[in-house]
C-alpha cells in the first residue's frame, strides 16, 4: 500500500491518493500503511453532504477492506469519483464475510472481472499442509475438514467440556506469557468467559478489585482492566487530540472517578491476529500516538465491554 501510494503521488502529486474504509479502526489500519489520513466510509460520504468533500481528477481512491462495504456506499463513491475523473481500487478479500449492510458487489466485481488481480501464494504458515487446507477451506471444499481432523487440529465434545478445555488451554497460554485469541459463539459466552478471566487475574493479585465501574453488560472494570468500546465518538479525544475513541478499539483503564467516569490509554502491551491455521500473529495495540482519554459515565455504562 506505501509502495503504490508513493508511486501514484510521483506520477499525480502529494494528496492524489485517498483512503477510505467500510470501519474507523480498518481506516486507522489503512492510514498506518499509507502514511496518510483515511477515513471511514460512512463518515466520507457524510462530509460529502454536509461540506461537499469530493474527489478530484487524477486522484485513487483506495477502499480497504471492500468486502465490507455495502453496496449503496460502493455505488455512491464510485459514481463520485467517476463523475470526477477518478480511479477507485477496491481492496479485500472476497471469500471473507460479507457486508452488514446488503452487500456482495465486491465479490461479484471480483468473479465477472477478467482482469482482477488476485493474491495466490500463502507464506504464513509452518507446514506446507496447512496453507493447501487453508485455501480449499476458504473455498468452501469440505474436503478440508478431513485434513484437520487427521492432524488433530480439531476437538470435539459437549459445550460444557469444551469451553472448559478452551478457556484453561487460552489460561495456560497467557500464564506462559504467549497471546491467544479466545472466541465464543455467543455474546453471552463471552461475557462469562470475560467475567472468568478477570476472576482469575484478581485471585492472582494482577488486579485489584478496590475501585470499579459497571460495563454495559453488567460486567464491573477497575485499574488495569483491559477494555473494548464499542462506538465511534470523535469527540472523545486525547488532549493532543490525535487519537479518538472508536468501536472495536483496545483499551487499558488508568484510573476510574467517583462518578463513573474511566480514563483510559492504549493497550500496548503484546496483542494479536489469528492466522488461517489457530496461531496467532503476535503484534502491539495501539498507534503511533498516545495520550489518555476520559470516558463518560454514560459512554462506560452504554458502549464499554470488557477485552
């Protein structure tokens, strides 16, 4: 993404290249690889009508993660940026979950297109066997199961029994100082799962329960909780006002007031990204900016879920 963007500019000028992304948090992502400022789609659209933010000609605009973008919003910006003499490239993969909104353009465009460009080699992985199984799973080949369950990658019990194998084996994990990514079907097993995990750090003094706050979903976090929110709120800022607090973001609490309110700062600690075959890509939360922010109690109490 840097490469193509440095290339563009050198051949259109600083600012011919715009990101967009269907999420805050993915057009974050989108600027940390550009090195320039994103925004989210629905928000470009709304500048759009309210101060007339346009493309111009010459300019690419890059839409990460396009296979999250609802169809009105694809059709939208890329009438704009045709009408503007603008190039659009849409960037994704189109065997991931589709759009909340109604989607599949993105996968449609991709399979009528002669000329799409598409990624083949896999280099993420330890066994050769896996990156095959990855790709006949992401094409939807049953097939690949069978290959799983011949390396013992999958286990099998009653709910109970396996979320008391997952949960102990995620312990273990973290006790050991590695980083794995606990996933539950259910909302409501996450917030047990979560209500556990914090159980057990302040049995092991990791946390200390003096001061809390209660979450949205009646969860309580103190100092040292590591939290999620769960709305885009711009106006929630650090004082640099580099930083704003977005949905899906990571956070560590730093301090919690009397009346509810909690401050919070970016989790820099060891954080990761599930690969195709259950490891994990470890990686750091947070940016290139820091600083704390102050939630309301009524943000805290309405969009907050523990991390």
């Amino acid at each position: 993404m840097s490469a193509l963007r440095r290339a563009w500019e050198a051949e259109h000028g600083p600012g011919s290249v715009v990101g967009l992304a269907p999420s805050a948090v993915a057009a974050q992502v989108l600027a940390d690889d550009l090195g320039i400022a994103t925004e989210n789609t629905t928000k470009w659209w709304q500048n759009h009508l309210i101060h007339g933010t346009t493309f111009e000609a010459g300019q690419l605009v890059i839409i990460d993660e396009a296979s999250l973008a609802g169809t009105l919003s694809l059709d939208r910006i890329t009438h704009l940026a045709q009408d503007a003499g603008a190039k659009v490239l849409l960037v994704g993969d189109y065997a991931q979950l589709q759009s909340v909104d109604a989607g599949g353009a993105f996968a449609m465009i991709a399979r009528d297109r002669a000329d799409t460009p598409e990624l083949v080699d896999v280099h993420r992985f330890t066994h050769p066997w896996e990156k095959t199984a990855s790709l006949e799973l992401r094409h939807g080949r049953t097939p690949a199961i069978d290959t799983y369950l011949a390396h013992e990658r999958i286990k099998d019990g009653d709910a109970e029994a396996m979320t008391e194998a997952a949960y102990n084996a995620w312990r273990a994990d973290r006790d050991a100082g590695l980083v794995s990514v606990l996933i539950a079907e259910t909302h409501e097993d996450v917030t047990a799962l979560n209500g556990r995990a914090r159980a057990d750090l302040i049995l092991n003094k990791t946390l200390n329960p003096d001061r809390e706050v209660e979450l949205r979903d009646g969860a309580a976090a103190g100092v040292g909780d590591t939290i999620i929110t769960r709305q885009n709120n711009r106006n929630l800022r650090t004082l640099a006002g580099r930083d704003w607090v977005r949905n899906g973001d990571i956070w560590t609490i730093t301090a919690v007031g009397d009346d509810g309110t909690i401050t919070i700062a970016r989790d820099y600690g060891t954080g990761a990204t599930a690969r195709d075959d259950g490891t994990i890509k470890a990686r750091k939360h947070g940016r290139r900016f820091g600083g704390s922010i102050l939630l309301p109690a009524s943000y805290v109490a309405e969009h907050v879920d523990l991390g």
